[in-house]
C-alpha cells in the first residue's frame, strides 16, 4: 500500500483522492497522473486552475511557505488545500514525517483562528491533531498505519474541520487540477 500522505484531509471533505493516489472510483492510480481535483465544475467567482504535480522534496518548501503566510488567516488556511493537491507523495521517511508535521500544523492554525469563536471545536482539533502526532511518531512516520489515520474516524475532529470549511466556503478562489 502507498504512502497517503494527505488521508486525514480527504475525510475533512477536502477531496484529496489525487494526491493521496487512489481515484473517485476507488481503484488505485499513479499519483503522476492526471486527475482532476473536486470540484470539477467551479463555483460562481471560482477560478480553475491546472498546475503540474511536483515531487515531494520540492513541494515542501513550497508547502510551508504558504503555511505560514496563511497562519491566522482563515481564508488563506481555507485556499491552502490548493498547494497540497499538486504535490506528489512523500517517498522516504522524513518526507513522511515531514508532511506529518504539515498536516500538524495546519490543523493547529486552524484551531488557532477557530479559538474566538468556537473554542470547543479548537479544542478537539488541537486533542486530535496531538494524537495523530503521537501516533505517527509511534508508527516511524508510517503514514499508512491504521493507528495513524484513527484521526479520519474522529467523530469531533471531522465535525470541527466541517464547521471551519462551512465558515470559510466563501474564501474559496481557486480550484486546483493536478496535471501530469
């Protein structure tokens, strides 16, 4: 089985099923490949966007550059789903463990500005964003251990991300394809 280095936010509704190498009809498919990212048909306003996958390595710096900038921006943590769509899957173990701690860090972000507003919903996502961390440090990284991915089971965790992506659907501008 492949590394799914994005699982957690495929169940957060942020469909992923691209980069995290399988396709909408379950079936397993070359993360290279082309596939295009939900939703197909943009929204009003929305603009869709092709860009080429880029390996891992290359994509990291990428990654935690936007990360960054969009800390305590809500919509700017809402759009940065975009850059995790075009990067292919980690292939070693610190790329792993790298995107374990950007999977970490965005979730964190998230209950940061989610704080004001709904404290209990941060809360939970801070609790299961810490045990998907301990988890993944117990399993090597191994992104595919089934003790890992307990976060995409979480009752609380999906309903906290659902209410962010509900709170922040209107900050969508992009919808991102991922080419070959």
């Amino acid at each position: 089985m492949r590394v799914r280095h994005l699982t957690i936010l495929m169940l957060a509704g942020l469909t992923l099923a691209a980069a995290c190498g399988s396709s909408d009809d379950g079936s397993k498919s070359d993360s290279k490949s082309a596939t295009t990212v939900s939703p197909t048909v943009a929204a009003p306003g929305v603009t869709t966007t092709t860009k080429p996958r880029i390996p891992f390595a290359t994509g990291l710096a990428q990654m935690q550059a936007t990360l960054a900038a969009a800390k305590g921006n809500a919509c700017k943590l809402y759009n940065f789903s975009n850059d995790l769509q075009t990067v292919d899957n980690p292939s070693t173990p610190d790329e792993s463990k790298a995107a374990a701690d950007i999977l970490a860090a965005y979730f964190m972000d998230i209950a940061d500005v989610m704080q004001p507003d709904h404290p209990t919903q941060s809360t939970d996502l801070r609790n299961e964003t810490n045990k998907f961390i301990a988890q993944a440090a117990k399993a090597n990284y191994n992104l595919n251990d089934p003790s890992v991915n307990a976060l995409n089971n979480d009752a609380s965790f999906k309903q906290a991300f659902a209410l962010f992506q509900q709170q922040n659907s209107s900050c969508a501008t992009t919808t991102t394809t991922a080419g070959k």
